[in-house]
C-alpha cells in the first residue's frame, strides 16, 4: 500500500476454475446464465426449487463439473444446507449469482399480506441468505462475485407491482452497501438488471402490455436470455466494478 492507495496485489487470484453457485437455475434465465458461467470456466452449481427435472436438464449441457442442488433461499437453515453440500462437492462458492425470485402481482389494496411477504422474503431476504452464507469465503480468498439479478421495477415505478418493486428496489440498496463492505478485500458485488425477455416470468403479459412496452423502449425488442448472461463476463473480469446497476433491457429503464 503506497500513499493510501490498495494496490491490485492486495486482492487474491481468480481460481482457474471458480464454483459458482447460480439461484434459480431451471428456469430461462437461469439457464442461460449458468451456461455462461460454465463458458467462462466456473464449476457450476444448479439451483432450483420446485423443478428439478428443468434443472437437472440445464446440468446436462454444462461441460464442467456441476451439481444440481436445491433448497428455499428463504429459510437460512436451508441456505446454510444448501452452501455446505456445494462446499463438500464443489468447493467454495466464489461466484453467486442470485437469480431466484418470484412474482406476484396486484393492487396494493387488493393484495394480502401474504403474498406480499412471501415475495420479500424469497427476493430480499434470499439474496441476503446466499450471500451471508457465501461473503465469508470470498472475504477469505480476497477474491469474489456476487452478481444480483434486480429489474426495472426497482429503479422506476410500476403499478401493481409495490412488492417486487420493494423486494428489487431492496436488492440494489443492499448491493450497494455490501459493495462498500467488502471492496477492500478483493470482492464485488452488482446488480444485473435485464427487464423484459421472453422467459415464463413475462409469459403471463397480454400483448396489449407486451406492445406498450416495446413503443415505449428505446430498443423495440425483448433483449435474449443470452445476451443479458453475457453481462456475467463484464462482472467476473472486473476487478474495479462494483456496487454498479447493469441494466440489459433495451433502455426500458429510461422511458
């Protein structure tokens, strides 16, 4: 350290081949971000929770070695699970990507408080279990990733949607303040926020919904699961980004 300055020797070496745990692995997105990571030479963690079958055909087209795990990222027992069965097979987590999440939509005045719950708990404090769970061997290594997959709806306003609203505008809050934790010691954290694609979660949307979208967005179509997982790249090689919003959504969050 020279004149206050950390030099990039203070932070720890990439391993050569990073375990990476992806959360929410079977479903399109998920897919397509853990056969990113496997392209850029991760041993691959599988997550999913109720669709194993989907999961363990996402594990099938991965070249290195992986395992398929499952798990509610909403129960830190759980979490804590699911981290030691990756650490016993794998090794370490040196990669997450928090990608699990679920949707439910409503008026607030029309949605129980259950459903908005559940939402916040799977969304906000999943994220905060895997990387809790993860942090402390990343911190130890001083190298490390946490990629956080957020949306739109967490950066501008979205009626009938004040649940997945708060849990993702939650995340970015969070992934900004672990970001200022841990720089020091050779990990990052981001956010990911790809908008709309054509995965099962936008699946539901009328085409009158899908089609205000697309006027209204600079770019007037859905970007691929493709090539929001191609972000993963930026994230992994770069040792002074973090605590930063990608946004791969065709410019949706700027109408």
């Amino acid at each position: 350290m020279r004149g206050g300055v950390v030099s990039k020797k203070a932070a720890g070496v990439r391993p050569d081949q990073p375990v990476a745990l992806v959360t929410g692995a079977s479903g399109g997105l998920g897919q397509a971000l853990a056969m990113e990571l496997d392209g850029l030479g991760c041993r691959v963690a599988v997550h999913y929770n109720r669709s194993k079958d989907a999961a363990l055909a996402v594990a099938d087209k991965l070249e290195n070695e992986s395992v398929v795990v499952t798990g509610d990222v909403g129960d830190w027992e759980a979490v804590v699970a699911l981290n030691a069965e990756i650490a016993e097979k794998l090794g370490p987590i040196d990669v997450l990507v928090n990608n699990g999440g679920i949707r439910k939509d409503a008026l607030m005045a029309m949605q129980s408080p259950e459903d908005w719950h559940e939402v916040i708990r799977t969304n906000l404090l999943g994220t905060f279990h895997t990387s809790r769970a993860a942090v402390g061997g990343m911190l130890r290594k001083r190298w490390g990733r946490i990629i956080n997959i957020v949306s739109p709806s967490g950066l501008i306003a979205s009626s009938g949607q004040t649940a997945y609203s708060a849990s993702k505008a939650g995340i970015i809050g969070f992934t900004r303040s672990l970001a200022a934790e841990v720089g020091r010691r050779g990990v990052t954290v981001n956010a990911l926020s790809p908008g709309f694609m054509e995965t099962a979660m936008t699946s539901g949307l009328s085409d009158a919904v899908t089609a205000n979208i697309l006027e209204k967005s600079p770019i007037p179509r859905f970007p691929t699961t493709e090539e929001v997982a191609a972000s993963l790249r930026l994230f992994l090689d770069g040792d002074c980004i973090t605590g930063q919003v990608v946004s791969v959504d065709g410019g949706v969050a700027i109408t």
